[in-house]
C-alpha cells in the first residue's frame, strides 16, 4: 500500500471559487462575524482564492484552500493558540471548509525588503518558531499536516513521480516519461542530500509547510506573520 498516494482528481476549485454560489456563501460567513461587508476577489488561483473584505472595522482579507490544502485554515488556527505574537491575528475561521478572515496587516514584507539581511532575519525567525513547537507535534498533526523525515524523502520522490508517470496520457496531472527519467536520474543525489540533512541531527518536519516568500515578519525583531494572506 503506498504510504504517499495521489490524491483523487476533482473539479477545479477555481471554477466554483467564480461562482454567483460562492460568493454568497462567503458572504454569508464573513458577514455573520464582521457585518455587511464588499467583496472584492483579489486573487484567483487553482490552489486557493483571495478576496479583500472591505467592512466597517477596515479591510479584511478571506482566503480558501483547495482541499489538498484545507489545512491551513486549521493549523493557523492552532498557531494563533500556541504562539499568537508569531501569526497574523484571525477573525474568524472555519476549519471544517478551510476558510479564513484576517484583518490586513499593512504592507507586504516581500514588496519593500528585498535585502539578503531582511531574508536572514525571516529565515532566522522561521527556524526559531519551529523550535518553539517541537513540543506540540500531536496537535499540528491533528491539524491535518505530517511529519517526513529525511528517510521518507526518496520513498515520496520515487512514489509520486511512479504514480503521476502511470496516469492516463490525457490526464493533465501526469508527468512525462521523458520528465520521469530526469527525476530517476537525480535519486542518487536524492540520497546524498538526504544523508548530509539526517547528518545534522534536526527533527522532522511538517509537510509540506515552508515560510511563504512573501510574509509580514519585522516587528520588533519577531515575526508578526507567518502566512501568506495574499
């Protein structure tokens, strides 16, 4: 049985995130924390959906994952419980339907730091947060992430890549024989980088998290934002 399988094709959340439908029923749930409120799509991806949110109180931002991605909403959730001073403050979220509405946190970081000093400081920030939750793997994982480990990285590499190759030739997903030779090739440097991170001694980490290339972090030299609400 494959520890790593594929997830099932299904319609593409973009077309449903374009509909008079969903858009009432976004409506519906923002209102019912904020009041009457504007709603403006901000961005349209296959992976998730933005929209400002223009309420009395300010501007908001709501935001959707996919389902492969309908954890987030859970783990920010659980973020803000564990460590409220390292992610942006929540107003509202819905974890059952990955949804989240956020108050806006002024500019984005990525706009105007693009110093490697300012990126050191993200990537320092980021490695201490995944320390402070060493201790809180059960409810991350309750959260709807997992933990791979250097050992289970060549096992997902050679699973998915076996699996997206085998799909049906007309299947958007599927990767191309000539693509799939290139990945086989490189699973000798797959094991030599796996090595010399298991070297290091690190606990394993939740996947497939990572720091968003764009984030609000600087305020008072600890992070103010961890995800990437835009």
């Amino acid at each position: 049985m494959s520890r790593f399988p594929l997830p099932p094709p299904e319609p593409p959340a973009s077309e449903r995130w374009s509909s008079p439908e969903f858009e009432v029923e976004l409506r519906t749930w923002v209102e019912g924390a904020l009041g009457p409120v504007r709603l403006e799509q901000f961005k349209l991806r296959g992976w998730s959906t933005v929209l400002k949110v223009y309420a009395e109180e300010g501007l908001f931002w709501a935001k959707q994952n996919c389902s492969l991605n309908g954890f987030e909403a859970a783990l920010i959730d659980e973020l803000s419980s564990i460590v409220p001073e390292r992610v942006a403050p929540v107003a509202a979220v819905d974890r059952d339907r990955g949804l989240l509405l956020m108050p806006d946190q002024g500019a984005v970081y990525g706009v105007e730091h693009a110093d490697l000093e300012s990126w050191c400081q993200v990537v320092q920030q980021w490695a201490q947060l995944q320390r402070e939750l060493l201790s809180y793997g059960d409810r991350l994982t309750a959260a709807g992430v997992r933990t791979l480990g250097p050992a289970d990285s060549e096992e997902l590499v050679v699973e998915r890549t076996d699996a997206l190759n085998a799909l049906a030739t007309e299947d958007p997903r599927r990767l191309s024989d000539a693509a799939a030779v290139g990945v086989w090739a490189a699973l000798p440097e797959v094991r030599r980088s796996v090595d010399v991170v298991a070297a290091l001694g690190l606990p394993d980490g939740a996947e497939p998290q990572r720091p968003a290339r764009r984030q609000r972090v600087q305020r008072s030299g600890r992070s103010d934002a961890l995800l990437r609400s835009r």
